[in-house]
C-alpha cells in the first residue's frame, strides 16, 4: 500500500472513531485503531511488533485539522485526554477534498487507462472516465456532462462508510434502525458483506439471538455504537453462494425452481440482452413478439415485486402453482393502493330520465311564477 493510501485510511479510520459517540478515544485508542486498519489492508506481510508511530498519529490530527491542506475537522480534546468533534455531525466524507487527497483516485485513473488500451478490456475506458469526471466535479466544482441517476441520501445514509469499515474489519455493531413497520428497533449486528440492490445498500451478517443471515438496510440505519463483543471467528459469509440461486437480497429456506415466464413486446427484447437472472434461457419466441424464458431460482419477494412491476407484460407460465403465488402477490399489493375515483357513468335511459325530471321540475317553476299574477 502506497504511503498515500495508508494516510487515506488512517483518517478514515480516525473519522470512524471521533463519530463514535458512545466511547472515549484516547490517543492510544486511535493507534491501536490505525495499526489494526493498516495490518488488514495491506497487501505485504507486516511484521508482528508492527505499530503506527504516536508521532504519526499526531501529524494525521494535526492535518485532519488543517483548514488549507486538511478537512478542517473540528477535532477537540476534552478532559484533558480524549478526542471527539465538537460537531457530532460531521464527517471528513462530507468535507470538501483537496487535490492531494484524491492523489491515490488519480492514479488509479491512469493505471487502468493504460489497461483499458489492452485487447478485452476496453470496457475500462468508461470507468476511467467516470473516475476522472468525479474528480474533475469534487475538486474544481465544474459542471457534471453526463448524468448518472443519483442513489437518494435518505436517513441512515451517513452511515454507510461506518458500516463498510465494520465489514472490512470484523467489528461488532450496536444499531438502531427503522424496520417495516416503521419501529426503531436496537439489534447486536455482526456484518459480513455489503452490496446495492434496486438503487439501496443492504449489509448481511447475523443478528444477536436470531438463526440465518439477516439484512439491514443501510438508510434505516438511525444510531450506532461498537459492541465490545468479540467477532466469532466462524461467522462467514460465502457472497458466490448465497446469491446464485436468488433474484435480489432475501434468500428463503426453500428449493430452486425452474421457473417459465413469458414476456411480451419491449420487455421480451429487454430481456433479451438483460437477462434478470444469470440462469435465464430462452426457450421460444412466437410470431407476435413474445418470448418464454426458463430460469432457476428460488422465489423470494424480489422475483414478485419484478413481476408486479412490470405487470402485464409478463407472465409466469409454470408452475401454475407459483404463478397462483404470483397473482395473490400482485393483488394484495393492488389492494394497498389508494382507490382512484371513477366518474359515474349512466345509461342512456337513465339519462332520458334524468332529462324528463329536469323538464318536469322546470314547467312547474314556471307555472309557479306566472300563477302569482293572477
């Protein structure tokens, strides 16, 4: 690891401490913290006795602090002993960037620049461009020339970077978090993967008294504090495994199926060049457009909430079991909806009707008038 990059993650590793709020960092604490990170991350084998220097330490708080060349984090020492920001809010993700701190992005921008003019590999062009227009947009705050849907900073958002830190660190995590029925919840969480799905970012890992991985939707995540609990060496997490046979994130203790939809006009050649799972083949195509496909999998929520989604143009053929599931499914979502208001339609006789009262009523307000004078 560069001297650049081992910087980099002794700061991210400071920040994460400093927004801890449920413990005291001591100038040990935040050591102890940074040789941790920097052993598991780094590419060579380090020695045993290895530590990072007090004086290194010292140097990162002092430029983390530095308005020109650092963050300007508000780092503050209370009690004469331990660290903290005097913002509890703040973060050195959300700071502004200088150019010396995006150094290490750069060159990685040109090493896969130089890969990218490799045979097969041509598709990394796209990634060095997004890179550098990132770069391009933090530092000099230039106008962004090509739009990418942006993922919804929605609450417990900033705490996604302390939750991948927990991840690559096997550290154990007391979290509040907002769950389906709109309950703040507080679980002892063990994290080992995290990945996007539909535009979100979910953490799998094991939940303190329950069985099976779980899931935890990074932008319910309301509060945290690390558990002073020991990670158990056999928590592992097999992400390969786990996610072959599903469409999405939840995994149900039940079999693969071989699954027959039917997809009809635009969706029928989407499907085509985007396969919705990796097991998908095509197994007919009619003469109106419409295409059968097969896939294995198990079904979960995901796989319905595609098929609601993208009702009717898609059908599942068998089993006919499944596509019962399926139609149950789509109607009790139908069911939540609000009723939308329909005009009342009336046949032809009652209209006439209707007209006839309007004529009667009409004669006998006119009879009224002419009746008083007389």
């Amino acid at each position: 690891m560069s001297v650049t990059s081992n910087a980099l993650l002794r700061h991210i590793t400071i920040d994460a401490c400093l927004r801890d709020t449920a413990h005291k960092y001591t100038l040990q604490d935040l050591i102890a913290a940074c040789t941790r990170a920097v052993k598991e991350n780094s590419k060579g084998k380090l020695k045993d006795n290895f530590v990072v220097s007090t004086r290194t330490v010292q140097l990162d708080i002092q430029m983390m602090r530095d308005k020109k060349k650092g963050y300007n984090a508000p780092i503050v020492v209370y009690e004469q002993k331990y660290y903290k920001y005097s913002d509890p809010g703040y973060s050195i993700g959300n700071a502004n960037v200088k150019q010396t701190t995006l150094t290490p992005l750069s060159e990685i921008a040109e090493t896969l620049e130089r890969y990218s003019s490799m045979a097969g590999m041509e598709s990394l062009e796209g990634a060095v461009e997004l890179i550098r227009e990132c770069l391009e947009n933090k530092v000099n705050g230039s106008f962004q020339k090509i739009r990418r849907q942006p993922n919804p900073k929605a609450s417990g958002g900033a705490f996604l970077d302390v939750i991948k830190d927990a991840v690559l660190h096997r550290r154990v995590l007391s979290l509040s978090y907002v769950d389906e029925r709109a309950s703040i919840r507080e679980v002892i969480f063990y994290p080992l993967h995290l990945t996007t799905y539909a535009m979100r970012w979910y953490c799998l890992g094991y939940v303190d008294g329950k069985e099976g991985i779980q899931t935890v939707q990074t932008d319910c995540v309301t509060g945290y504090s690390y558990a002073i609990l020991p990670f158990p060496p056999n928590y592992r997490f097999n992400a390969d495994e786990y996610f072959e046979d599903i469409i999405g994130i939840s995994h149900p203790q039940d079999s693969k199926e071989d699954i027959h939809i039917k997809a009809q006009g635009v969706l029928a050649r989407y499907l085509i060049q985007n396969p919705i799972h990796q097991s998908q083949r095509l197994t007919g195509k009619a003469d109106d457009g419409s295409c059968t496909f097969r896939i294995s999998v198990i079904p979960n929520d995901e796989l319905f909430r595609w098929l609601f989604e993208n009702h009717p143009f898609v059908t599942i053929e068998s089993p006919k079991y499944l596509s019962d599931r399926a139609n149950e499914y789509i109607r009790n979502m139908v069911a939540d909806l609000p009723s939308p208001i329909v005009p009342e339609v009336k046949t032809k006789k009652e209209k006439e009707k209707e007209n006839k009262k309007k004529k009667k009523q009409q004669g006998q307000i006119e009879e009224d008038l002419f009746s008083s004078l007389f």
